[in-house]
C-alpha cells in the first residue's frame, strides 16, 4: 500500500479523497492555488504545497508544478479526483513515467475512451449495445447522407473529441444534414483542433442512465449498478438517483453482465462509467468516463462500498477480492448539487459564507470543504457542496431529502436549495417519470 497520496484537485472532492487516505493510514499531500490558501482541504492534508495562481490553467492544470510538488514531498501516487487532469492521458503518462502511480485507468484506456469513436467502436466489438448510427467516423457529407437515410432522420453530427455536448449538431430533416455537418466541423476543430464527426440517430426522449464498474489489474471487473442522471441543465448534472426509478433488478442485472464482460476483455483497470441513454426498454452506449465522478456517493450508499477506497487498494495493484454476487443493492439514494449559483437565473454567486449549517441525522451525508466564513472564490466551478441522502425506498429517500435540504443552512450567498425543494415536491418528479428534457423544461416555467 502507498504510504504518501498527492491529491491533485480542490473542494469537496480533495476532501472526500483525503478522508479515504486517512481511514487507509496513507498520509496525504495537498495542491492549491492561491485563491484556496484557506481552503478545507490545505487545512486537513498533512503537507499542502503552492502550485500557482488561480487560474485553473496555471495551478490545478498546471503538471509540471504538480509532480514537483509529488517530487519534493515524496508522494508515491496521485488521485486526480474528477475534471482538471483526471481524463488527461499524457498527464497519467507522465506520472506513470516518473515513477509514481496514477489512480484510475491506464494512459491507452483514457485515450482510446477520449475518443468517442474509438470508444464506441471498441463497445460495439465487445458486444455492448449502442445507438444506431454510423460504423465509426464520417469523412464526407455523402457518407453522413447515406447512413442518415438509413437510421432516419431526425439524427445527430457529434465530434469524436466531443462528449458532455460539445460539438454536436441535430439535422432534423435531410434538408438540415449539411448545415449541421458543416457546424459540427467547425465547432470541433475550434474547440478540440480534431474536426472528425460520425453520425447517430436522434434520440427524442431518453434517460440518461450511467453503471459504476471497478476492475483490477488482474482481469477481475465488477459493477455497482445504475445512477438515473437524466436531471440536468445545460448538460450540468443537478440531481442523480440510484438505482433508477426506471430500470427492474432484472435489467440491471443484464446490463450490468454485458458491461463487465466487455470491460474484463479490454482489461479495464479501476473505476469506470459507461454511459448510456435508455429509451423504450433499450440501453444504448453513448460514450464511457475513466475516472471517479461526481455523483459516486448515490452509489456507494446503495451498494455500501467506499469507492475512493477501492481505486486507491487498486491502484496499489490489491485484487478485488470480491465477485459480483457478493455486491448487494439497498434502497434508494438521492443527490443534490448545491450550486453557489441564483437558483432561477443559475448566475454564479461566489462571496463568503455567513452561516454554514449542514443537516444531520439518519441516512443523511454531506460532501462538502464548505465552512462558516469560508469565501466561495470566482474562480472554480460553483458546486460548493452535495447532499446525499439514502433510505429504504424512494419515497422515504424523497421525504428525507425534503427534510434535509429544509435544515440545510447557507447565508451569504445564492444556492439552488430552493430548486431542489420546488423539484422534490413536484408530482411527475415524485413518480420517477423524467427525461434529459424535464429539467429544462422545469426551469423554464414560471413558479
Ligand atoms: C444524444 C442524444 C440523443 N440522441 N445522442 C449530450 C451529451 C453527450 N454526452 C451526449 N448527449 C446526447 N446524445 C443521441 N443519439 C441526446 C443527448 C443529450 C443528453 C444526453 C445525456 C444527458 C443530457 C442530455 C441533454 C441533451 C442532449
């Protein structure tokens, strides 16, 4: 086991990081810029080092900087945490190359999974089901007309470099194909200086459901099941459940066996998310995540497992030790993101932190490096905390939530507490019947 962990993010996730360190008797070491000298996570670790200004770009962006301070204290890996560098496979090289260990995946898998063709391709030839579409990248705009004209319209251009919705472009009608081909390209080689597209069909209203793998570096894989991330905005994730209130155990079951069998032949290392929209009874593969994510803790309320815990013994080359009959479901967890943002216009509203009183009690957790006279910077992502609660069925998970985010205290600044009040007493909500369009369409209406 690693005796020293560089933790290469900020926030509640550097936290929830560091909490997994000390329950493993690894000491810990933390990076930040200097907007987050008084930060949760600087006050906690064991050795915090300076690596740069504010900007993302020139601290938590910042290799260079990060492995000096990896160097310096002696650290034997780095968890990237999510976003900054845990989906960069030159920066997992690069650690790999001096020496210390990356927690999560290989360099070849988050590179081939950055790739949303490849990624697609390699799950089609592994037997995973996927959307239909084109068999890999389009070069030209009669290859996109002939595939369209097969699937039918309406369908959808998406950069290869893309995923999270950039770079992609409906065509509803054949007479829009080469307006959205044209935009596609364009917009992927300005964002991502890589304008290869392919082409799927459109779906018009699915749920975005996503499974929690974990393999070893021995061929072992397992699953934990579903989260129902349909709720979001602008694609920002603002609500995600497990298990979905639209999946049976049985359909779990069948997924969740398709996809570690395909993640066991690639030789998946760590934890992974294959995501996927659902409609009609089928699962179709969209693209996979190589790194921990935000919403984890739904998962590891139902399951019981420490996620984090997991990456960092399987990194340190631990065998599972665990088959998957011996992963249980129970209950139903809920998240809430608190947003530092208005919770009608969804401005950012950084500033310091008056009153900070988190909710407690029965089946109630909250990840968060928020404290009272905390100032929130400007300068990062505004989710400033999540509210994670897990109960026997989902309408107590719902009735809990509701109780929870009533003692749930933030003054001083914006947060979307009201939101999530106005979405949990909500009926169609409260039924589980939503699709990736029914936040939007919520927010939009006049309360
Ligand atoms: C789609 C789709 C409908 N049909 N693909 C958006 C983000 C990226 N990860 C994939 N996305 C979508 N791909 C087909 N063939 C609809 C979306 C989509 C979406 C997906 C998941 C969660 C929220 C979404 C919001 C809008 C569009």
């Amino acid at each position: 086991m690693f005796s020293k962990i560089l933790i290469a993010n900020r926030g509640e996730i550097a936290l929830r990081i560091l909490r997994a360190c000390r329950e493993l008797g690894i000491k810990t070491v933390a990076v930040h810029s200097t907007a987050d000298e008084d930060a949760m996570h600087v006050r906690l670790a064991d050795e915090a080092v300076c690596i740069g200004p504010p900007a993302s770009r020139d601290s938590y962006l910042n290799v260079a900087a990060i492995l000096s301070a990896a160097t310096i204290t002696g650290a034997e890996a780095i968890h990237p945490g999510y976003g900054f560098l845990s989906e960069n496979a030159d920066f997992a090289e690069t650690v790999e190359a001096h020496g210390l260990t990356f927690i999560g995946p290989t360099a070849e898998h988050i590179r081939m999974m950055g790739d949303k063709i490849t990624a697609k391709t390699t799950m089609q030839m592994l037997g995973v089901p996927l959307v239909p579409g084109s068999d890999g990248e389009l070069t030209n705009l009669e290859e996109a007309r002939e595939v369209a004209d097969k699937v039918g319209y309406p369908v959808l251009i998406k950069a290869a470099a893309g995923g999270g919705g950039r770079g992609m472009k409906v065509a509803q009608t054949a007479d829009d194909l080469e307006d959205a081909w044209k935009m596609a390209r364009a917009e992927a080689r300005a964002a991502f200086g890589n304008d290869a597209v392919y082409l799927e069909k459109y779906m018009d209203r699915p749920r975005h459901i996503e499974l929690q793998i974990l393999g070893d570096n021995y061929g072992n894989v397992v699953h934990f099941g579903e989260r129902d991330c349909s709720l979001q905005r602008r694609h920002q994730k603002l609500l995600e459940e497990a298990g979905s209130p639209a999946l049976t155990a049985e359909q779990r079951d069948a997924i969740g066996q398709t996809a570690t069998q395909a993640l066991s032949k690639m030789g998946y290392r760590n934890a992974g998310t294959l995501e996927f929209l659902y409609q009609d009874g089928q699962f179709c593969f969209i693209e996979m995540n190589t790194r921990l994510q935000v919403e984890h803790p739904v998962t590891e309320m139902v399951c019981d497992v420490d996620l984090v815990r997991e990456q960092i013994r399987l990194a340190a080359g631990e065998q599972l030790g665990y088959t998957q009959k011996d992963i249980s479901f129970s209950g139903h967890a809920i998240e809430c993101r608190i947003n530092a943002e208005d919770p009608d216009s969804f401005t950012p509203c950084p500033g310091t932190v008056a009153v900070y009183h988190p909710p407690g009690g029965l089946g109630v957790r909250v990840d968060s490096a928020l404290y009272t006279g905390y100032r929130v910077p400007p300068f990062y992502d505004s989710m400033i905390a999540k509210l994670i609660v897990h109960a026997p069925t989902r309408e107590q998970a719902i009735a809990r939530m509701q109780r929870a985010l009533d003692e749930f205290v933030v003054e001083g600044i914006k947060t979307v507490i009201p939101l999530h009040r106005r979405i949990l007493e909500d009926p169609e909500f409260q039924k589980g019947e939503y699709t990736i369009h029914w936040l939007e369409q919520f927010t939009a209406k006049p309360h």
